[in-house]
C-alpha cells in the first residue's frame, strides 16, 4: 500500500511550511485560553474525478448549524494526544471513518473563534485507502460526501454569502451544498496555496436564507467582528 501522497499535493504542503494564521483569517488567535478543538481536512483521489474533500452536512433537526456542511470535527476530548488525534476521533464518530485509511501531513495554523472561543486547529490529511463512510448518529449528520476540487473551482460555483448580522464570506455551491462559514473560509485559503483557484466574479453576494442564518465562523471572513463558531 503506497500512502505517499500524489505529487499534486507538493505545492500545497510546500506553502503550508510557511502558513500563518493570518493567510485564514484576520482575528489574533489568543496564546493561551479557548477550548482546543479540531477539524479533518480530509483529501482523496478518485479515478476520472481527480482530487476531493470530505464534507459532512448537519442535520436539519439541530438545534445550532442546522443544515450546515462542515469539515467532521470537533472539540477535544481528555484523552486525546493531540489535534490529529481529536479530528480523527471525531471523523470516525461523526462519519465512521477508519483512522488506518488516513495519512495526517500537517497541522494547520490554530484559529480562533471568539464568541464560542474554540481555537481549532485544521488537520490536514491523504485518504490513501478511501472506503465508503455515512453518518453515525443520524440525528448529528444528515449526509456525507466527497465534493471534487474541480468542482469546488468552477467560477460558476463560487460566490459569497451574506449573513443577517452583517458577516460576508466566501462560499462554494456544489452538488446541492451551499459550503459557506469556517469550512469555506479554510477551503478557499487552502485553493488558493495549492494554486488551484480560478478568477471568480467576487461581486456576487448571495444574502444567507433564514434557515441557514446561523452564527457565523472566524475564517475567511470580509469583517473582523465575526460571531460564534460551527463547533459545539
């Protein structure tokens, strides 16, 4: 089994030696405090498809983020070791994803979330094993999927989004997720050191729908004063 990932990863892992953050977003992440938590960045391979991300969409039921696709993560449990730890705890929680499949390569900058203050700390990562994942715990995840990069930089897929309480930020529309918040942000900056980002029209703002009008995240945002977190 080769869990070497493929070359079109170099140049993001190569930018990543040198990522702040700053290149996620404009809030100073506090040296001490916040509740530690984590996130997979989970990237595949499919053939005739080319490079994924794992993305999991909340269920329609909750009471915080309803709806909304996120990375799988979470906060911190005791007994975990570390972020890589705590974000592959979770992904096999949440999406009943195998650890073994995983390749961890590198622990992004740790961001803060000032309202629900979580610091989170994106764990990114190569599928080299991928197997068929689904949620859990229905009542948490109402679905999983595997949204291709191609897809993710389609210009006609990319917008932003305005929130009720004044909040702009990037955000993709594809396969009938609207990815917008933390996720999108921390999506948006890792297209764009990978060098896989496209010239995309940023003046088109699309207004949130009520239902969607959750608090929004810190990453990626057009506005420092952002509000709570997508983690709970």
């Amino acid at each position: 089994m080769n869990r070497r990932p493929p070359s079109w990863f170099d140049p993001l892992l190569g930018r990543l030696g040198t990522a702040r953050a700053e290149d996620f977003t404009r809030l100073t992440t506090p040296e001490q405090g916040g509740r530690e938590s984590a996130v997979l960045v989970l990237l595949g391979e499919e053939p005739g498809v080319g490079p994924d991300v794992l993305v999991l969409q909340r269920a329609a039921t909750l009471r915080n983020h309803a709806g909304q696709p996120a990375f799988p993560g979470g906060a911190a449990d005791p007994g975990d070791a570390d972020a890589r730890a705590t974000a592959l705890r979770e992904a096999n929680e949440e999406v009943d994803l195998d650890p073994a499949s995983v390749t961890v390569l590198a622990e992004l900058p740790r961001l803060w979330i000032p309202v629900s203050e979580f610091v989170v700390t994106p764990v990114l990562a190569w599928w080299h094993s991928p197997h068929p994942v689904h949620p859990r715990e229905p009542a948490e995840v109402a679905h999983v999927a595997r949204l291709p990069v191609a897809e993710l930089v389609d210009p006609a897929n990319r917008m932003r989004v305005r929130h009720p309480g004044g909040w702009t930020g990037p955000a993709f529309s594809v396969r009938g997720m609207l990815v917008w918040g933390f996720t999108a942000g921390v999506l948006a900056a890792l297209l764009e050191m990978a060098g896989w980002a496209r010239p995309w029209p940023r003046s088109r703002v699309v207004d949130l729908p009520p239902t969607d009008a959750t608090p929004a995240p810190s990453a990626g945002t057009d506005r420092a004063d952002e509000l709570a977190g997508p983690l709970t």
